[in-house]
C-alpha cells in the first residue's frame, strides 16, 4: 500500500459575508477533494493545542505525528535544513522576514510578496553592514522569508518575538523582541537595535528606491522571529516504518522534512504563493510514489491568500489545487494507494492570520466502506465516521488500520 498526504495550507476558514457567509471550501469547485471524502470517510481533527501558538510549524509537525511540545524549538531552527545552514548546540535560528514599515507600524509582512532575487539583493546589504562571521550571520531564502543566525548565545527560547503577520498595523516600538530572563536581555536588545537600524541601512536601497517609484511595498525592514536551537527528532522511518517524501515550496515544511529523514524533493517554479507550479508538484508526486512509502504534498498557496484576507484569491488557490495538482496526480496513480486531504490550521479571512480550531479531513482507503459525507468542507466534515479527533495525530491515524467502520 502507497500513501498519498495532500496538505493545502490555511484552507479552512470561517463563513465569509463576501462569499454569502460561506467559507472557501464550501464555495470553491473541487470535485476531486470531494470525490476523496464521497469514496472516504471524513472527520476533524485538532492540529493545534490549545497551550501553543497556532503557527505552521505546530500544525504541520503535529500533523507528521511529532509532538510539537517536544520539537517546535522555533520556526527559524526547523526552517534552516532547507537551506543547508548548520547549527551547532549552542547556536540559535531565527526567521527573518523582510517587511514593510509605515509610519513606524508593521504595513505588510511580506514587502509585498517581495521577489526572491530583490530579497537576495537586501538580505546581502544587511549582512555586510549587521554580519559578524561566526556570530551573526543572515541568509537569504525564498522571497520575504530569510534566515538570522546568532552563533553560541543562551536559550533563545525566552527570548519573545512577534510574529509579523500577527502584528499588522501595530507599532513598531510595541512588539520588539522582549527578553523573559536576563540571560538573554543583552541579546533582546540587540535584535531591537538591528530592527530599527535597519530601515535606514534599506530604505535607501536601489531595489526599494525602484519598488517605490513602481507603487510597490519596499522591503525596508528586517524582522526576525521564531527563535530557537535546533531539535532532535526520531526519523519518520523509526516511527512509522515507511520511507517517506515531501514536496514543498517553503523553508518550513522542507526543513521538518529533512529533520524527519524523507527525502525533500524541490520541484522548479514552486514558489508558495497562487502561481506555484502545480503542475510540477504533482509530476513529482506521481515519481516519488514509485520509490516511497509515502509522499506528503504541501501547498501554501491558500495561507498566503487568508493572510492578505483575499476571499476570491483563496477560492481560486482551492480550486488550482484540486483541479491542477490533486486531480492529476488522481489521473495518475497506477497501484493501491491510500489518499488523504486536509489543511494544516486554518487562516480564516476575517482575521488573516492562523487559528487553532480543528480542521476537516478526508482518507480514502481502497476496498473501505464509505461514510456518506459526499463534500469536503468544514461542516460536512462535522458529520463524518472520525468524528472530532483531539487525542490522536493525524499520521497515526492515517497509516494505521483504524478505520472508522
């Protein structure tokens, strides 16, 4: 049996009045999705618990089956892998966005969706004016998503820094990383000074001079958060016994992966935002199944759409989804294989940001007997055999013979 793991990132939502007080799911037309709970049986299922913040880093290693109070150690530590940057025990990985400030607030947590070659260009910049080799050290990444690293400090786990996409509008001055023991007081107010520094050192910037003079968000601000050292995971293997692959287009998911021993699998013009190549992502989907057990595709495109509160963009990066990437795959799929759908938490519209709430999920088992659900949203899912699942995660349930009669 072969194992197919379709994650589309922030999908679930909240009734949106935009969309007639329906959510995305309910609106968008993706036959294949509901095709999966019509031929499966449906549940929800807790990704996020209720002492955690709700990023994806908690979600998705919950969703793997990995204890997220064990081994979120910060989004920076399980985001580094993907980059082939090495952290030594002692060492501290934070995420660094670059954003927009505007009138001394947080304007846009991305800069716009800043391009990667722009971004690469600024993170450079800062670098050369912030970097010390050996001690702090920054690397570029995926468009707005870049890496700070501080080589030997203490724990930077007391160290409190907001996550820019939870702080949209507010001032600058109020969300500065705050240090929760002395140890790392020094260290706090240091990242505060690159933070603020670090709009003169950009803002002269020829790539943001010309975002300016084209009407886009310049990138006039470095952001780091998510801090942490790096963690110690048993592989997926040890766990599970099944060789697995994970296809993404972000850091994050792609570094759990590689902490996890799958084999990460870069699929070109992957991007994370609506125009990913979906495509692609499913061509190498339908390869890896040949030489693994399982094979987890991650799309973030729905995420970045709840997080810019578009309604109408969300719908379509649904719908992509299930026509372009899970449809094809559907096509093309030659041996028994056990299929499975689900966002990691859902990035509601009215809010856009993450939330904790439980999130629909469909697992169709080839030669099971169906639980009359037909459409996957999130009320249908209230009413499937798997009922509400809070004390089991998510992988565990899939790869194991329970299921529901």
């Amino acid at each position: 049996m072969k194992y197919l793991l379709v994650v589309g990132d922030g999908m679930a939502d909240y009734p949106v009045p935009e969309l007639g007080n329906r959510t995305p799911l309910q609106v968008a037309y993706k036959p294949n999705m509901d095709a999966i709970s019509a031929q499966g049986k449906s549940g929800l299922i807790k990704n996020v618990p209720d002492d955690m913040h709700p990023g994806s880093e908690t979600a998705i290693l919950s969703l793997l089956g990995y204890d997220p109070h064990l081994y979120c150690t910060g989004r920076g530590p399980l985001e580094a892998p993907a980059r082939g940057i090495k952290l030594g025990k002692n060492d501290a990985a934070f995420r660094c966005n670059l954003i927009t400030e505007k009138n001394g607030a947080i304007a846009d947590y991305s800069a716009g969706h800043i391009s990667t070659d722009e971004a690469k260009q600024l993170i450079q910049a800062v670098n050369k004016f912030f970097g010390k080799p050996g001690k702090i050290e920054f690397y570029s990444g995926l468009d707005y998503r870049h890496f700070l690293i501080l080589r030997n400090i203490p724990d930077s786990r007391q160290i409190d820094c907001t996550p820019p996409h939870d702080a949209i509008g507010e001032k600058i001055s109020t969300v500065l990383p705050k240090a929760k023991s002395k140890e790392v007081q020094e260290t706090a107010v240091n990242l505060g000074e690159m933070i603020l520094k670090s709009k003169v050192l950009l803002s002269s910037h020829p790539v943001n001079v010309a975002r300016v003079n084209a009407g886009k968000n310049p990138g006039n601000m470095i952001w780091p958060w998510g801090g942490g050292p790096k963690p110690s995971m048993p592989s997926f293997k040890e766990k599970y016994g099944l060789k697995a692959a994970v296809i993404s287009a972000v850091d994050l998911v792609k570094g759990i992966g590689a902490y996890a021993g799958m084999e990460v699998i870069t699929v070109s013009g992957a991007t994370g935002l609506a125009n990913t190549n979906y495509e692609g992502k499913a061509d190498a989907a339908l390869k890896a199944l040949k030489t693994n057990d399982l094979v987890f595709v991650h799309v973030e495109a729905p995420d970045e759409a709840g997080h810019v509160k578009d309604a109408q963009l969300k719908v379509k990066t649904i719908e992509d989804l299930d026509s372009r990437l899970l449809g094809r795959i559907l096509k093309g799929i030659k041996e028994p294989c056990s299929i499975a759908v689900l966002p990691d938490h859902p990035t509601p519209i009215p809010v856009g940001t993450h939330t904790r709430e439980p999130v629909p999920f469909a697992i169709r088992v080839p030669g099971r007997r169906t639980d009359g659900v037909e459409r996957f949203d999130e009320d249908s899912a209230k009413t499937g055999a798997y009922g509400l699942v809070t004390e089991q995660f998510f992988m565990s349930l899939f790869v194991s013979s329970k299921f529901p009669a």
